[in-house]
C-alpha cells in the first residue's frame, strides 16, 4: 500500500524519474507517440503549471522513500517548449525530492528546436545529457520520415550543444526505413560516430498503424524493409559500432566506456522509477502504474489517483518473465543473482530446460557449461566468449517502455529488488547448489535476431 510521507516502505535506493513533455512542432510521418504537434506557448505554460503541481502531490508520497539519481525529459519534444518552463519543472523536482549530487538528467531535443540560449538555460537547470533525435543525415529518408529538421540543422544543433557545455550526448538513429540502403545506414552512422557522441541509440523502424508511414505502406507506395535487410543493417551497425570503440550495452544501445544511460538501465534491471506527466509509466515497489493519456483530464487531476489509469502489481510469474526478457537485452545477459534479488528463485531451477535448449539451439550462451550441477556457485570452469561489454555494461533509449511488457530500455551493478533486497539477500535461506546462483546467461547475435520468440521461452 501506498502511504504518504516518509515511510521506510520503499526501496530507499536511487529513484529514476521520467518527466513527459507531449509536445512536438509536427507530428512525423512514423510517430505513434502521445504527442501533439502545433500547440501554443499558452498550452504548454498550463501543462507545465498541472505538471508542478503533479511532481508536489507525487513528492508527498515518495519523496521519504528516495534519492533521485536519474531524470530523464522525454516526449514529444521536450526542446520544443519555452527552455524557462523546463527550468522551473526542474527547480519543482529539485524542491520536492532528495537529489543525489551525481545526478544524471538527460533532455530528448530535436535538432531543429534548439538553439544556443536554450542549451545554456538547460545545463543552468542541471540538465547535464542531450539526447539528439537526429534519426538519419540524409535529406531524403529525413524527408520520408518527416522530421522538421535537416542534415545541417543537426550538425549546427552538435557545434552548439559543445560549445554550452554538454559533455554526455546521445544520437537516436534509425534504420531500415522505406528505400533506405545499406550503404545509406552505414554512411549516416559512420558519420554520425565521426562527430564522437559519447552514446548512440539505433533503433529499426516500426511501422505503425495510424501512421502516415503506414499508410502509405499499405497503399503500395512505399515498401518496407523486409527482416533480412533489417537484420543486415542491424548486424553492419554492430561491426561500425565495434570497430569505433563504441561498446553494445544493449540490443539496441552503444556507448563510449562509462557513458552508459543511467535512467534506460533502470528500466532493463527492473529498479524502481517514478513517471509524471501524461500518459507516463511508472514502477514502484513492484507495481507497475499506467498515466492517464487524456490531455484535458491530466491538466485538471489534483489527486494521487487521479493520474492513474492502470495499475498492476507484479505478480511472482510477472517478476520472473520480466527478470529475463528486460535481464537478457543487456549484453551482459542476466546473473543469476540478479534474477534471485527480482524474483526470489534460483535461475537455473526456474528455467533449466529453457536455458538448455536456447544454448542448443545457438541462441543463447552461458558462463559455464549448462547442465548438471550448473550453478552451484563453484566456478565450473569452460564456459564460452564474454559477452560484449560484459561486466562493465551500466545504460538509455529514448522514450519510456510503454509499460508492462516493453522492453525498451542496465547494470553491472545489481537490481535494488522489491524491499531493498541485493543479490545475497530475498531467498538465499536454504537455496543451494544448483540454483542457478553464479551462472550468467546472455543472448547471441543470432538469438538477438529472434529475441521476441526467445523471450516468449520464458513467459
Ligand atoms: S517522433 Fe518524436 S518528434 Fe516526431 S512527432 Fe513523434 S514524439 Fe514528436
């Protein structure tokens, strides 16, 4: 239960929160976002003015419990509202929660929204991460996807974003879009790594229904790329990636050494996070807590409840799907401490045969040989190739997982867990050999590729 003011019932750990600006200039032709395109400086002041007054209402109740160390302006646009109101939603977070002095607070911008005094007025509010939308450099698939902004505009948008100062920079890249070659992606992402982004975010397009992109699709006018091209493009941008110092700390994320997303991590290691503003999701002390999404409502909501339009407490199955399939984005997989502090059991004698069958199949490796006696937390020796980036994987993405089930956004270090339990804590009263405790599982490139039906293993 959910009680107000300082109770010790929360993780007491660090608090990740994630800050919904549904603005946009236009709506791109790919977007399925809550997000509104063309609305005026007044509306964005009342949705900043109900989002302070959210952030106060939400603050009474958690605020006792946590530090926040992450927070993370996604959208929409964040860049595109007047750069004061993000410095008072920030001053608001600031007021009403702890901060950790090492805090990591990451803005989303289009390139074509941000200008010098803007960059400024952000790193003044704390704000110390740009993550740039820049999807593509080139003019044609920018055009296609509808995007406000142009391979110049980006570059610009980079030179200014230095020159104020910040010093943590995301890309956001996408690939197989309609009529885009694999030369293209692999020139765009070569040059965007020629400009030394301390991270980049490559996602493949996902056709959407109600989009314009769809409909065009669907109206035979564009063509889709088909899954061997998508997975080509994905596995040419790994080779880049590598071959540029440039580590994969998730399917779909890369980084320069210690510039993992601290907020995305939290995400795919299942630690607590606080979503505000409309339509955001939020995990807390094992509930999963759905925003509501009506624009109207949101502006007038003045009550805990009033922001909520789902809420799911895990159950025990939940945890142990969850566990895997966000453990196992992470390149460096999934331990089976990690999995006893999420769920309270013993990975391997949850899902052994699974395991076996996955690493059979080439989908899946291990840090020891599966199979009798695995786990028991003797080092067994053999085992195969670390992962990339095993052990040092810390993480980003760009939106919020859109709740239950989306995977989108790690660590090395280990999950908080529901009550603050660390890996040696719940349930290791009796747990013994062959539990799964010490064993390490993460997925191949190949089992990448088909990561939504390995997942499905462990549903
Ligand atoms: S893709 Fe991003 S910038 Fe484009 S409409 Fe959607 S939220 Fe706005």
């Amino acid at each position: 239960m959910l009680t107000k003011g300082g109770s010790t019932q929360g993780s007491g750990g660090g608090l990740g929160i994630y800050v919904h600006i549904p603005f946009c200039v236009k709506k791109c032709a790919y977007c399925d976002f809550l997000s509104f395109g063309g609305r005026k400086h007044g509306e964005h002041s009342a949705y900043a003015a109900a989002l302070l007054r959210e952030i106060r209402i939400k603050a009474d109740v958690y605020a006792g419990r946590y530090t926040v160390d992450s927070v993370f302006f996604g959208g929409g646009t964040p860049s595109c509202i007047d750069a004061g109101l993000l410095a008072r939603i920030m001053e608001g977070l600031k007021a009403s929660f702890r901060f950790a002095p090492s805090c990591e607070a990451t803005i989303e911008a289009n390139p074509g929204t941000v200008d010098a005094r803007k960059l400024e007025a952000y790193l003044r509010a704390g704000i110390n991460r740009l993550s740039m939308g820049v999807q593509s450099t080139s003019a044609r698939t920018l055009a296609l996807l509808g995007r406000i902004h142009g391979r110049q505009a980006f570059l610009e948008a980079y030179g200014l974003a230095r020159a104020a100062g910040f010093k943590n920079i995301n890309f956001d890249l996408m690939f197989a879009v309609p009529g885009q070659s694999e030369g293209e992606w692999a020139e765009c992402l070569e040059e965007a790594i020629s400009l030394r982004p301390e991270h980049i975010s490559f996602y493949s397009l996902q056709i959407e229904e109600g989009t314009e992109i769809y409909d065009r699709c669907h109206a035979g006018e564009l063509a889709p790329a088909d899954e061997a091209v998508d997975r080509r493009m994905y596995h040419r941008a790994l080779a880049i990636l590598e071959k540029n110092a440039y580590f994969r700390y998730e399917i779909s994320n890369a980084c320069r050494k210690g510039f993992e997303c601290r907020h995305n991590l939290k995400y795919w290691s299942m630690q607590d996070y606080l979503g505000l503003g409309l339509g955001a999701h939020s995990f807390l002390e094992g509930v999963r807590i759905g925003g509501i999404e009506d624009l109207a409502a949101y502006l007038v909501a003045a009550q805990e409840g009033d922001y909520e339009c789902e809420r799911h407490a895990n159950t025990e199955s939940d945890n142990i799907s969850e566990a895997m399939f966000l453990g196992l984005r992470r390149a460096a997989g999934l331990s089976g401490e990690e999995f006893r502090a999420a769920t309270g059991k013993g990975l391997y004698e949850t899902f052994g045969a699974q395991l076996e069958k996955l690493a059979a199949a080439g989908l899946l490796e291990a840090d020891r040989p599966l199979g009798a006696g695995t786990g028991s937390g003797d080092d067994a020796g053999g085992g195969s190739t670390q992962p990339q980036g095993r052990g040092d994987a810390r993480p980003q993405g760009s939106t919020q997982p859109q709740g239950r089930g989306d995977a989108r956004p790690q660590g090395s270090t280990q999950p908080q867990g529901r009550d603050g339990c660390a890996a040696k804590g719940a349930g290791r009263d009796g747990a013994g050999a062959g539990d799964g405790d010490g064993l390490r599982v993460w997925l191949t490139p190949k089992g990448i590729d088909i990561s939504n039906t390995v997942f499905l293993e462990f549903m």
